[in-house]
C-alpha cells in the first residue's frame, strides 16, 4: 500500500512558476513509476510527467517539455513538480500517482493523491 499527498498548488499570474510537492508513503521500490497528471474543468485527465523511482528516466508531454521539471528525493520519499512560465492552459487539478514498473502516460497507476489545485491567470 502506498499513500501519497500533493501540496504546493495556488493561484499564479501567467508567466510564474511553482513547485508541486507529493509525498510518499508506504513501500517503494526503485522499479516504481511515479507519476504527474492534471485534469482541467470539464476535460479528460491528462499526462504531465513521470520519473522513474530510480531517478533513471523522465518524460513529459509535450505541452510542459521546457517549463517543467519532475525530480525526485528517495532519502525523503518525495517527488515534485517544478513549473515555470506557467500559462492559463496549466490551470488544473494535479494528481501524483505511482505505479511498478516502466514510465506510462495511460494513466493506469496503482496509487493516486487528492490533488491539489494550480489556478493560472491571465
């Protein structure tokens, strides 16, 4: 079992940058995939990022490739997601959610958090 909890959202003007916190508890394991998703009002949830527990791969979505960076800490058992020239098309829910096994942008992880909400203004 593995529990996980996001913190770092809030309300930014376009153009700023905030990091995303997810802590993790319970077993990890360095093959686990942990990873970032959002969901906007009234759209899918979608992929932002995903790093390996071992700190071996990254990837993210095209949208975010130069303003975001995910990293990890396996001494703290934390992973976060730094955003820079945050945009209004960021606005979102952020999700962390984790899963054994290689990076996956479906979606299909084991273990998710509540979220935490990024408001972007124009």
């Amino acid at each position: 079992q593995v529990q996980l909890v996001e913190s770092g959202g809030g309300l930014v003007q376009a153009g700023g940058s905030l990091r995303l916190s997810c802590a993790v508890s319970g077993r990890t394991f360095s093959w686990y995939t942990m990873g970032w998703f959002r969901q906007a009002p009234g759209k899918e949830r979608e992929f932002v990022s995903a790093i390996r527990w071992s700190g071996s791969n990254t990837d993210y979505t095209d949208s975010v490739k130069g303003r975001f960076t995910i990293s990890r800490d396996s001494a703290k058992n934390m992973v976060y997601l730094q955003m820079n020239s945050l945009k209004p098309e960021d606005t979102a829910v952020y999700y962390c959610a984790v899963k054994p096994g290689i990076i996956d942008s479906s979606g299909r992880y084991d273990y998710w958090g509540q979220g935490t909400q990024v408001t972007v203004s124009s």
